[in-house]
C-alpha cells in the first residue's frame, strides 16, 4: 500500500476515532450522563428530570472542555511537527524557543497579583510572545551565519531556563497558603477550569497557528536546505522560518494561558507520524493534528474518571508519553529527521 492511500486510509480511521472518543468523553466522568440523554440533549428535548442537570453539565463543562482539549493536542502536535522540522532535532517541542516557560511565568504572575482569569491568560499570552522576541532579539545578528538555526535554539534554551527561574521566583514569594497551590496546580496543566469565555478566548489564536503550520507543511519539506538551494527554487527561508516560529509559538502560548504547561503531546504525537508515513511533513503535519486531538481527549477522558479526584493532564501524558516513545526508540532504532 503506498503512502498516499496509507495517509488517506489513516485520516478516516483518526476522524471516526475523534468522534467516538469526544462522544465517549461526553458520557464519561464524575456524573455519568447515558449516551440516549447525550443524543437527546444535543438534537432534542431531554428526558424529564434530568434535563437541567444534564444541560448544565453538556454545555456548561464538558463540551468546552472536549474543544478546547482537540484544539490544544492538535495545536501542540502540529507546532512539535513544525518545530523538529525546522531545527532538523527530534527532540524539539514546542517549547523549544521558551514560550511554554514565558507564558507559565506570566500566569503566575498573574496569580501572584491576585487578577482574574482573563488577566492571567492575557499575561501568559504577553510573556509567551515576550520569550520569542528575546530569542529574536539575541541572535538577530546572526541570521546570516551557517549556525543561526543552532543558535536560535540555544539562546531558546536560555530564555527557557530565564522564565523558569523566574516562575520559580514568583512560586518562592508566593503565599504558601493559598497562591502557591494555585500556581503549582495551574502549572501542572488542567482543563478543569475551562469555561465558556477561556475556550473561546483561546481556541482562536489556536486554530489561526495551527492553519498556518498546515497550509506551510509543503514548504516545511525545503527547511533543510541551504540558503542558496532554497533560492534557486523561488523559497524565502527566512519568511519560512519567521511564520513557523510565529505561528507555532503562538499555538503554544494560546495553550499554556488557557490549560497551563502540557508535556510531551509535541514531542511523542510527531514521532508516531512520522514512523508512520516518513519525514513527508505533508503528511506528517496532518495526522499530527489529528492524532493529537484524539490523544488529547483521551488523556484528558483518563485524568478525570481514573479516580475520584482529577489528575492533572501533564501527568498522565508523561505517564503514557515517556513508555510509549523508549517503545518507539526500540522499534525504530532511533529516529532520525
């Protein structure tokens, strides 16, 4: 079977699979709502006596929450996917040039000062874009060099450790009462607060970046070459460059203002693709976003109905994440880009 059809055959099985899974999620948690009362309330009137209580529950939570999970795996996948393409490094993420880290620190800012939900995602959102610009700012007169995309990378790892000192600052003066297990449980990442306002709010900004990686997947096959190849076929590798980071680091950042720091979708969720139909980024982008939205929403699905009291989504991914990728080193012998 060729590539082609393989890819064809897979975007099927993901759409059905995220259908099946964001209908399950709906009846799935705390309050178990049946599949008939879910169909009934979303295409008709509902049975008589739950019908308040299961409205609530169906628009109020969980299909915020289920959106805003397939916006942010599909968001974080495709800028992972972007991300390693454009720094030719398997183990790039999305936070590679410090946004996730920039945005935590803006949003624990934000706690700190005591502001509501809209000014710890507008703080996060400021402070993500705010780690990009330094890593622009510090290797700004570097462009022009063999090793600019190396260092850009570097000055990344700089920036990121910055805002993580800085995260950890604000964690040391923070109350130890009743700002502190807030910043600590929104830094462990969440979708338990989401709300009507968060998700739409963050699931723009999201979609926006996430379109641009897709519509650019062909042109992210061209990162690799030089600067002179890239020219002689009519390619402009810097305004390349300049979109991917822009857009993936504004996906990253639209993720951790709304749902807080979530690991290892960017960095598993590529891998899978990429074993699976080659370095191809045509292919490879796509099945990224849909292999993380449905990664995604079950994770989420797990964290909340494995017991009693919800276990924060990064956990859960890192539980699955690291097996699942020393499973695809060994099968693999290493991925290479």
């Amino acid at each position: 079977m060729n590539v082609r059809r393989r890819f064809f055959i897979w975007i099927l099985v993901m759409a059905g699979a995220i259908l099946v899974c964001s209908v399950a999620a709906l009846c799935l948690g705390q309050f178990r709502i049946s599949l008939s009362a879910v169909i009934q309330e979303l295409f008709g009137p509902g049975p008589e006596g739950v019908k308040d209580n299961v409205h609530t529950v169906l628009f109020n939570i969980r299909i915020p929450r289920i959106l805003m999970a397939l916006a942010a795996g599909a968001g974080l996948a495709s800028s992972g996917a972007a991300f390693q393409s454009l720094f030719a490094n398997p183990l790039a993420t999305p936070d590679t040039l410090g946004v996730a880290n920039g945005a935590s620190f803006g949003a624990s800012l934000g706690i700190l000062l005591g502001g509501g939900s809209v000014t710890v995602q507008l703080l996060a959102l400021i402070f993500g874009a705010c780690a990009v610009l330094l890593v622009f700012l510090v290797t700004r007169r570097m462009g022009q060099r063999q090793g600019s995309v190396l260092m850009i990378v570097l000055a990344g790892l700089v920036i990121s450790s910055l805002f993580s000192a800085l995260v950890s600052l604000v964690k040391y003066i923070a109350d130890p009462q009743d700002v502190l297990p807030v910043i600590t449980f929104w830094l462990l990442g969440r979708f338990s607060g989401i709300t009507k306002a968060s998700m739409l709010f963050g699931i723009p900004l999201i979609l926006l970046g996430t379109l641009i990686v897709f519509f650019l997947r062909f042109r992210l096959n061209v990162l690799s070459l030089s600067e002179d190849e890239a020219r002689s076929l009519g390619v402009n590798l810097k305004l390349i460059r300049i979109l991917v980071i822009a857009a993936a680091s504004m996906t990253t950042a639209s993720v951790v203002s709304v749902c807080g720091v979530i690991g290892w979708v960017g960095l598993l969720i590529p891998h899978i693709s990429r074993m699976l139909f080659g370095n191809d980024n045509r292919y490879v982008v796509p099945s990224s976003i849909l292999s993380g939205a449905l990664f995604m929403v079950i994770v989420d699905t797990l964290a909340r109905c494995v017991t009693a009291s919800e276990i924060p989504v990064s956990i859960v991914t890192a539980i699955i994440g690291a097996p699942v990728f020393i499973l695809l080193l060994r099968k693999t012998g290493g991925i290479h880009l």
